[in-house]
C-alpha cells in the first residue's frame, strides 16, 4: 500500500486535463498510441469513451484507470526492491454543468493534480475545483499547463494561484523557453535541465548543464522555495539553518512530502501535456510528495453511539468499510463504484447496506476499471478503488461485511439544481422508457432531478444548466430512441424574508364527529449569515422554546414538518423558501380534537397568513461567466454582457484575444452563445458556472410574481 496512490485530475474546461490523463497512460504503458481529445483520426482520448465525449471534445463523466510508474530517483522513499508505484487515476469533467462528478471523484482520492492554463490562469472553475479539494482536505499538486501557447506565461499564472485560491505554493521547476520556442524544464531541487525527445517526448533527457539565462531564476525560485519550506517544517528549518544551500535532494522531498501531505504547501509543476513536455516529471512528484492511502485519517460514524466518530485503518485484516460513490445503469445490470477503506472485498463476498441493514447477494465481479474496459481481480484490499456487478444501491451507499456494524461515511456534497425545463412525450408507447430513463439518470446523477410540477401537471427536469439537461436529452434519444418535446427553460430561484414578524394561527375545523383543532404561535425570521452570501442548499430552521405543556410533545414534529414542507414553495414565485428560522413560542391543543394533522396544517396556515409581513424577496442564481473574444471584438464581447445586465469585473489581455470576467443573471445567459457568436463572426468562447443567490430587482420580482400569480389562477379556472 505504500506504492499505492488514489489521484484525481480536475480543471477548469479546455485546461488540458484530458489530454495529460492520454500522455500519463501512454508514458505509464497502459495505453500504445495517443489520441487528441479533438483528433482528426476520430478515435479520442481513451478516457473520453462515451461517443457524445467524443463528438462535443468534452469530458461528461468521471472515467476511473489505474497504471504503473517506476519513479526515476526514489532517494525520498527508502528501498523497495524495485516495487512499481500504481497509482489510480480518476478524470473528471471540466465543465461547471457535471460539478457531481468531480465532488464524487475528490470525496475517494487521497491525492489531486489541479491544472492550470498557463495562458488564462486562474478561471471560475480552477476556483470551484479548489474549493471542493478543500472541502474534502486533499492534499494536491498544480500543473500549470500550455507552456507552449502564445501567451503562456507560468509567472502570471503563479500570481494568481497564490491570490486568487489562497495557497502557499512554489514552482519545483523553472521553464526553458516559452510558447514555440518552450522545450523543457529546469529541476529546481537537483539543478537539472530536463529536455523531452523522441516523436511522443517519451525519452526524457537529463543535462546538468543548465542554460545560461535561467542560472539567475533558477537559483531565486530555489532560494525562495527553501525558505518557504523552512518557515512551514520545523524540521527542515534545523536543516537549512545549518547547512543553508547545501540541503540535499533528499531532505527538500522529505520536507515537500510532509507539508503536502498536510496541506500547507501545493507544489508547482509546468509543462505542456499536447506538447508531450513536463509530463513525466509530474508523475514523479505524484509518486513522492501525494499520499498513500494510510497516511490520510479516514473516520465513520457509529449510527448506534449519536453518530460518535470512529477512526478507520487501511488494514486488510480488519471488517470491511467501502463506500459506493458512483453507480452506472449498463444493459447487463449495475455497475457500482466502491472506495475500500478498511478491510478487504472477495469475489463471492455478501456485505450489508448501512442504510437499510440489508445483506447483499454474493459480489459476481470485481473489475479494475481502464475507462471503457475493465479487467476482473479476485479482490480488493483497504485503498482500492474498484467497480463490482451484482450490488443494488444508492450513490453515497455505505457497506460493511459486519452485520451488527452501523459505520456509516459521510457521502459527498450535492448541490442544488439551477436550471429546469419542461418535458413530455407525445407517443403513449414511449412512457415506459421515458419513466425508466429518468429514473436511471436520477440514480445515477444526483443533480439531476424530475418533479411534476402541482399546478401545470408539466413533468419537469432540472440539472446544473443548460447543457447539463442538453446532455441527458441527448442520451433519451440515443441510448432509448425517445423523441422528446421541451418547453423554456426555467430559472431555480429561491425566496427568503428579509425581517423578523410575530405569528398567531390557529387551525379549527368542526364538521360534525371528531373536528380539528391547533394554535401555533411564534415567529419568523431571517437567519443572519457570516457573509454576504447565501447558500441556495440551507433549508428552513425550526427551534421550539416552548415552556410548559400547552402544546403535548408529540405534536411538535408534526408543526416542524409543516413549516417544512410549506416552505418548499413559496408564495411569491413558487420556490422554495430558504435562510429562513422558525421559532414556535407556544400555543393551544385541545384535548379531543387536536391531531397531528391539524398542527401541520395549522403550521401551513401561519407561514401563509404572515409570510407577507416578514417583507420576502425572492433570491436568483447570479453566475460567473468568462468571455474569449479576439481584441478586435472587445467592444462586441462587452456589448454582449451589457445587454444581458451584466456586470464586467475584470478585462485581461491574452495574446491576440482578450478574457471578460463578468456576474450576469442566469435568466439572461439562455441563448447567449448565439448572440456571441454572431457579434464575433463565430470566435466568441465563453464557459460560466454558479457563483451565488442574491436579491432580484424589485421591478423584476413584481413581473416574476404576477406571472406566478396569473398561472395559479389559470390552472384554478
């Protein structure tokens, strides 16, 4: 296990991921020949195995593969007896619209390789991919990537790393040469120069001869490096104190692994993977300074001690705890994706689903996932990530080989849709297969969502954006030949009240034999935030400072679950109410005709009576979106987001093009790619992802109002 290293790729979209994932496979040998992502040969990269990857040049899906490498200079780890690293590697999508699959890919990995642009830097989703590394405290590695593109300038991207995503970081290398004229890198820590020959830079080349212009910066960013280290290691700092220059390869690896590990340092990597440049030193640094699988604390929860932390040990001997954090429907039955960490799984094992304490069948198959391929093994130990046939369950789904055991891991966060569309299909014979699809790609996908909708009767997805839903409606049509109809996309907004209001309702129904009857009073009001954001996934709060017995104990949770799910459509736009405390006061029971019926509706009844009076507003997903124009169309570009009531926060130049940073509303983002495009004689880019909820425009809220308004009386009538 100390050759065993779990890593995830992740990026912002068009960074290169993708592309370096098909050169790590093919220097490694799991892979004979390179495909590009958007090659003119029509094969693709060998992680990017769904056709609709290949046809769009985008990653959709998580793609998990394993391979081998034998680390050049292994000075840092004692010997091994020439023991080969494996490192498996996890490829996740860049694009903001499959965010899921990168939360369920970092919630398994001990280890991450973050890439960079080394033209555009830091963008909206290098920022969202940092935030989900730290919400899941993997210690990671940055690549910055594209040395070889006009514009490229690692420098700047450096910059904006230590800005912009808060880190302490250090480049291990300086480049040698930039955009057509990048061929190499410098070692900073062995004062090497490393060169990458042959048709595929398979043959790295190492000269100690360093080129004469890179002396100086080479000997800066190694000072700057030491420094940094010795100011983070205790350790180190001893060493350096003494010895100062003359610190060996040995000792800044050693230094550089345990502040890593501890997430206190990111080292900084560069290259270019489509140039075949940097790659296998990336793989070297992956197998020194990332963990193994024992050295990140794992911990679960006891369900039978309040949920007492419990701390797990990548030990094959000890009783299994695997977590399922990925599923895919195939024609022969499930697949399902386990993270073990603790104890080991055999083929013809049963094991038990914390959630319901049921015993599974016997596992048919264990499979080492290669994209697409899959090569069966006999079991799987502590640290493995593995796929098995035959084993029903959920995505998040915790199992354990102890049936008396109620351990139970944490899953991953799932945000909140943003984007719904209406859905229908005409032909009655397709409702079958359109029912099984949706479900499939629920189960599968938990940002994807189907509700009907109460008043319309419409059957509504929502997903991530637009094409997020794009996607799955292609996929109906291809994978179950449904032809389906969509309306107009619809924004996910949110409403929440903006002051504190007292309530007194009481619900009373008499219409012969036993009535109904229930008071509720208390109040509402806003939940104060540390910042200015608010998150679109809290629900409603409900706290009882009852004194006395004037409503029994029993009936409170039936008030708390009407406040609930009343709250779960709002009575300005119909959405859901969110940000928002509940505190009940008191009230009245009566002895007979009180139920736990009547406190929910009387709960119902009071958050519709004094809703009002607590001032709501209703809150719109506001998104961060980045433009690409060429420097001829700037003023277009510009023209663009004004038009959409957006607000430009950054302009920089790259090269011949120029990169907008702007907050736009998502309800002016549908359709914006025509616009830009055609303002720009097709040339226009632009990626976006969510940034926040924020009030919406009175004006606005009015229109957004009345026309929920309108529709609840047209499907009264």
């Amino acid at each position: 296990m100390r050759f065993l290293r779990n890593i995830g790729i992740s990026a912002h979209i068009d960074s290169g991921k993708t592309t370096l994932t098909e050169r790590i496979l093919f220097y490694t040998g799991r892979i004979a020949a390179i495909h590009e992502v958007r090659g003119s040969d029509g094969v693709g990269a060998k992680m990017d195995s769904m056709e609709l990857e290949r046809e769009k040049g985008i990653t959709i899906q998580s793609a998990a593969t394993y391979c081998s490498w034998n680390l050049r200079d292994r000075a840092v780890l004692p010997a091994h007896g020439g023991q080969m690293f494996n490192i498996n590697i996890i490829d996740t999508p860049g694009h903001v619209d499959f965010t899921i699959e990168v939360e369920r890919a970092l919630r398994v990995l001990d280890g991450a390789v973050l890439v960079c642009c080394g033209v555009a830097g830091v963008q909206s989703q290098t920022l969202t991919v940092d935030r989900q590394m730290k919400r899941y405290s993997v210690p990671r590695l940055i690549f910055v990537n594209k040395l070889d593109r006009d514009g490229a300038d690692p420098q700047r991207a450096l910059t904006a790393l230590r800005r912009k995503l808060d880190v302490t970081t250090c480049p291990l290398q300086v480049p040698i040469g930039l955009e057509g004229r990048h061929r190499g890198v410098v070692d900073i820590i062995r004062r090497q120069a490393l060169y990458f020959d042959g048709a595929f830079g398979e043959k790295v080349r190492v000269e100690t001869e360093i080129p004469a212009a890179l002396q100086a910066p080479l000997e800066s960013a190694r000072a700057e490096l030491l420094e940094t280290l010795a100011d983070l290691d205790d350790a180190f700092a001893e060493i350096y104190l003494e010895a100062e220059d003359e610190c060996t390869p040995q000792q800044i690896d050693e230094a550089i692994r345990r502040v890593t590990i501890q997430r206190r340092f990111v080292p900084l990597l560069m290259g270019s993977a489509k140039g075949n440049k940097g790659v296998q030193p990336l793989l070297d640094a992956v197998c020194r300074y990332l963990p193994a699988p024992y050295e990140i604390p794992q911990v679960a929860y006891d369900q039978d001690k309040q949920e007492e932390e419990v701390s797990l040990h990548a030990d094959p001997k000890k009783s299994l705890v695997a977590l399922a954090f990925k599923i895919q429907e195939l024609p022969v039955g499930q697949l399902t994706y386990l993270r073990l960490y603790q104890g080991k799984l055999k083929k013809g094992d049963s094991v038990v689903n914390v959630s319901t304490q049921k015993k599974s069948s016997p596992i048919k198959r264990i499979l080492q996932m290669h994209a697409d391929e899959a090569r069966e093994v006999s079991q799987a130990v502590a640290g493995d990530i593995v796929a098995v046939s035959g084993l029903e369950c959920n995505s998040g789904t915790t199992f354990t080989s102890d049936a008396a055991s109620r351990l139970s891991l944490s899953s991953m966060f799932v945000p909140e849709p943003v984007v719904s569309l209406s859905v229908n299909v005409k032909k009655k014979d397709d409702q079958q297969r359109f029912a099984k699809a949706l479900n499939r790609f629920q189960r599968e996908d938990p940002t994807f969502r189907m509700t009907v909708d109460e008043e319309s009767k419409e059957t509504l997805i929502s997903g991530m954006g637009e094409l997020h839903l794009q996607i799955y409606l292609e996929r109906m049509s291809r994978e179950y030949r449904l032809t389906v109809e969509t309306g107009e996309p619809k924004v996910n907004f949110r409403e929440t009240v903006t002051q504190r209001t007292a309530f007194e309702y009481t619900h009373k129904k008499q219409s012969g034999g036993a009535g109904q009857y229930g008071k509720v009073e208390g109040y509402f009001e806003p939940i104060a935030t540390d910042s200015e954001e608010i998150d679109a996934n809290s629900p409603i709060e409900f706290r009882s400072e009852l004194v006395g017995n004037d409503i029994p104990p029993n009936f409170i949770p039936s008030i708390e679950k009407g406040f609930r799910e009343t709250a779960k459509k709002g009575f300005l736009c119909g959405h859901p109410i969110i940000n928002m405390r509940v505190v009940l006061k008191g009230g009245k029971a009566h002895d007979v005709d009180s139920s736990d019926i009547a406190f929910r509706l009387a709960a119902a009844g009071a958050l519709r009576e004094f809703y009002e009076a607590a001032c709501p507003i209703v809150l719109e997903p506001i998104m961060s979106v980045q433009v690409t124009v060429p420097a001829e169309f700037l003023a277009a570009g510009l023209g663009t987001i004004s038009r959409r009531k957006g607000t430009v926060t950054n302009t920089t130049r790259q090269g011949d093009t120029v990169l907008l940073e702007a907050e736009v509303p998502l309800k002016n983002m549908f359709g914006y790619i025509t616009d830009l495009r055609s303002c720009t004689q097709g040339q226009g880019e632009f990626t976006m992802d969510f940034d926040r909820y924020q009030p919406m425009l009175s004006t606005e809220q009015d229109e957004l109002r009345a026309a929920y308004q309108a529709q609840l009386q047209k499907g009264g009538k």
